[in-house]
C-alpha cells in the first residue's frame, strides 16, 4: 500500500498542522507526565493500526529517555510489571476512549484516572486521547508508512 496523499504539501495541510502542532505544545507543557502521554500516544495509536504516528512516539519517547523495553511492551500492558498503576489507568482509559461507545469510558476506568490524576492532567488526558485518534485517522486515511519519521521533525510546524 503506498501512501495516497501528502498533506503537508498542501497550503491547507500545512496550515492546519500548525494549529494540530499548536495543540500538541499546549499539551506538551500541560501537567501530565511527558513519559504518560508517550505511552497514551503509543498505545493508541497502535490500536489505530497507525504506523506512522507509532514510528514517531516511539522515537521521540526513546529521544525524551524513555525505557525501549518499556514501549515494546505497552501492547500487552496489562501482562506487565514496567507500568506504574497511573500509567496503567491512563493506558486503560486510552483503550477506552480509542474503541468509542456511547458510554465513553466506563464509571471505573473514570474513577481510576480520578485517584491518580489531577484536573489539569485529566484535561490533558481527555484532550491528548482525542488529538491522537485525530491524528492516527488522518495517517491512516491517507497510507502515510511508518519507519522514516526523524525526531524532531513536526517541531517545524510549531515555528
């Protein structure tokens, strides 16, 4: 499958990758833990099937000091002992909140992310868990391939 589309060759594209890069610093100076919100990324952007964005949260996690064996396992998270019991809450409201149903994420999975979260991170987890399914459906929609991501380069787009 070769990619359909390069969106940020487009004026339109470009623009509004800005404003995506906007919000992705805003949410990058947030409260929330840097190593969490790499490991929200990750996971959903695994259950989205979308080797781009996995390529490059796991490179700028890896950049940012964070454990590789650590990332191969957030696939199987719940079979671990590498995740602190805020990270797993965090990665069981990702699943959650990835697979959309009319409830959104479950009474538990909410009162887990309460007992370990403050309101400004949970701001920041609700809105980094809907930009990063936006992200991930943008990628898919349009074949952009995994694998050649260097580190850094969507930072242009926050100039």
């Amino acid at each position: 499958m070769e990619s359909r589309f390069d969106l940020f060759a487009t004026e339109t594209g470009t623009k509004l990758a800005k404003r995506f890069a906007g919000l992705g610093m805003a949410l990058h100076q947030s409260p929330l833990p840097a190593a969490t919100a790499e490991l929200v990324n990750l996971r959903a952007s695994q259950m989205n099937g979308c080797g781009f964005c996995i390529d490059m949260h796991v490179k700028e996690a890896v950049a940012a000091g964070e454990d590789p064996m650590r990332l191969h396992l957030v696939a199987g998270w719940r079979e671990t002992t590498v995740f602190t019991e805020a990270e797993q809450a965090a990665l069981a409201f990702t699943e959650e909140g990835t697979r959309l149903t009319h409830e959104g994420v479950t009474d538990e999975t909410w009162a887990n992310v309460r007992k370990h979260y403050d309101d400004e991170q949970v701001a920041a987890l609700v809105c980094l868990v809907g930009m990063i399914n936006a992200a991930n459906r943008m990628a898919v929609i349009t074949h952009q391939k995994g694998g050649s991501y260097e580190t850094g380069a969507l930072a242009k787009f926050n100039g």
